[in-house]
C-alpha cells in the first residue's frame, strides 16, 4: 500500500491550490497527489501552529519544520516571525513543493530531503513537526526523542497528534527523560510541547 511518505515517481501529478488565512497573513500554497492534506490543510496542523503563535514566548532563532510537506507550518511560521526556518521531508515531492511554495510566496528557508534526522547536523530553539503517525510508534518515538536530542540549551519540540493515535502513551515514554505539557486540546487533537 502507497502511504504519503512513499516516493513514488509514477504517481500523477494534478497540481492543486489552497488558500490560507491567519490574521492579516494569507498564503496561497501548491499541493499535490502523493503529500499529506492534499486537498486541505490538516487541522491538527492548524491547531499547532496557532496554538504555538498564541502561547510560545519563542518568536527568533533556528527553527525546524520535521516532515513537512508541502510546506504549510514552516511558510506560516517564516511569514509571521522573524525565524530562520529549515524545512526537512522524506517525500521527493514534497520537498519540490515546499520549494515552489516558498518562491511563490516570497519566502526564504532552508530545505533538504532527510529520512528523519539523517542528513540534519544543526541544532534548533524550536522543532515543531505534525509528525507522520503511520510510520508506526517505533519510528515515531524515534523522530520525537531524536528531535529533543537536536535542541539548543532552552529549545523546544511542538508538536500535534490525536488522543486515538496513542497521543498520552507517546506523552508517557517522553516525560520518562523530558518534561512534557499538554499545552491545548481540541476535537481529540493534543498539542504537546517537550523541553530537556
Ligand atoms: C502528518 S504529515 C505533516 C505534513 C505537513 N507538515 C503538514 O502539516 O501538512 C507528516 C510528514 O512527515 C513526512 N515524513 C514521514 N516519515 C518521515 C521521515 N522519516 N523523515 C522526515 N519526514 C518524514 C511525510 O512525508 C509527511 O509529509
């Protein structure tokens, strides 16, 4: 079975638009068959982002989009703050667009293919990441411990997933060694914020 995270070159390509609006900022971003939320942006996604901008006293510095598809979280992210912004994907398409979407949007960031955190060697104030759920706990877990390891002294890792997806086992195995807040909840969705 293809999942979004395959890269799969003979996929079609049908190049669709959304639209976004948050406040005074608007964007307008290139999707596509083959990339999470093809068709709309995830909530979960949403809920992240809005809740970080409401609540993170984190507005400057190094800032990591993890899987980030076509790119909705980081371009909203570099748009409102003054970050330097990395983008990482697994997903050859994925990375195409975000690239397409920074460009059409004026945006500037840093954006490369990583299976995980293979091909990062930096560290960051902020990670934030809709992480991909259907790579399994294993793999999941791996992303988020790897993603504290890869904070700065203060950082933080953001990140959103649903009460049904395993969102308080997750939070258990992370508070064993970090310190671990639900920081919003909303319709099952769970953002949580882990600090070292
Ligand atoms: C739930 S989607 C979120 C996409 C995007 N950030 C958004 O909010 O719409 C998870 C993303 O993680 C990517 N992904 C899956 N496994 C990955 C891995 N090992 N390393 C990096 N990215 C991965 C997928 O390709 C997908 O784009």
């Amino acid at each position: 079975m293809e999942h979004y995270f395959t890269n799969n070159e003979d996929l079609k390509s049908e190049i669709r638009y959304i639209k976004y609006n948050y406040g005074d900022t608007s964007l307008t971003l290139a999707s596509d068959n083959g990339v999470f939320a093809k068709d709309k942006i995830d909530y979960g996604s949403k809920f992240l982002i809005e809740t970080f901008l409401k609540t993170s006293l984190i507005k400057k510095g190094d800032f990591l989009d993890l899987g980030c598809g076509y790119g909705f979280i980081g371009l909203t992210l570099k748009k409102m703050l003054d970050v330097n912004m990395t983008m990482v994907d697994v997903n050859k398409r994925a990375i195409h667009l975000t690239k397409m979407n920074l460009k059409s949007n004026n945006l500037v960031a840093t954006v490369y293919l990583s299976d995980g955190f293979t091909n990062i060697t930096d560290n960051f104030d902020v990670i934030i990441t809709n992480p991909p759920i259907r790579v399994g706990k294993d793999i999941l877990l791996r992303l988020l411990l790897d993603s504290v390891s890869h904070l700065k002294d203060k950082g933080e890792l953001w990140f959103v997933i649903r009460k049904d997806q395993g969102a308080k086992s997750v939070m258990k195995i992370l508070a064993e060694k970090y310190t671990c807040a639900v920081v919003a909840k909303s319709k099952g969705f769970y953002i949580i914020k882990v600090t070292n």
